[in-house]
C-alpha cells in the first residue's frame, strides 16, 4: 500500500453549504455560504474504477481526500477550479483515520 502524505493534499478547494429559507409565499430561496477552505488530494476517477464499484454517475467524478473536517456533510458542496462538485459519498479513511475520502462529481 502506498504511503499517504500531508504533502498530497495540494488542491485547495472550498467546501459550501445551502441553507433553505421561507420566503413567506410558500417558496424558499437558498443562501449558499463558503464554511471553510481546505487543501485535498484531488484527482479524477478512471473509468475502469467507476465499472469496478458500480459508481456510474451522470458526470464526471473525483476522488477527494481532506483532513476530517466537522463543516462536511453528504448535502456540502465542493468548489474546485470554478466547478461545483456534488459529493456522492464521504468515507472514513480506514488506514489514517485523520482523513476522510470523498466521491463527488460534477454534472454535465
């Protein structure tokens, strides 16, 4: 297994959050807000590795690894080089437990 470093994590990326709010017409508006920003390891994943795990997703997807962070969530955003990623998943990483590996990807 290779060895994973801090000195990886060279992307900085901007985790987001949608808060709903009434409108009072029956309606909400979303307010998005940037919680924090982080640096990850930041790659696109191989087509062979989407057919191995069954992640056929409608977009194109990344695997993401980032210190655990108490601002993510499964309904977050990520910004990445002006594109918004839509996590898939987020999954504790089992050999440094400090770090958690997300799948998110980015509709076409």
């Amino acid at each position: 297994m290779e060895r994973f470093k801090v000195s990886d994590l060279k992307t900085l990326i901007i985790i987001q959050t949608e808060t709903k709010t009434d409108d009072g017409m029956g309606g909400y508006t979303i307010e998005v807000t940037n919680k924090c920003k982080v640096w990850a390891k930041l790659s696109q994943m191989s087509s062979h590795r989407q057919l191995l795990y069954s992640q056929i997703i409608d977009g194109v997807p990344y695997d993401i690894t980032i210190r655990s962070n108490e601002n993510l969530t499964i309904d977050s955003k990520i910004i990445y080089n002006n594109k918004s990623l839509t996590i898939h998943s987020i999954q504790e990483n089992i050999n440094w437990p400090e770090f958690v590996n997300i799948i998110a990807f980015e509709k076409r």
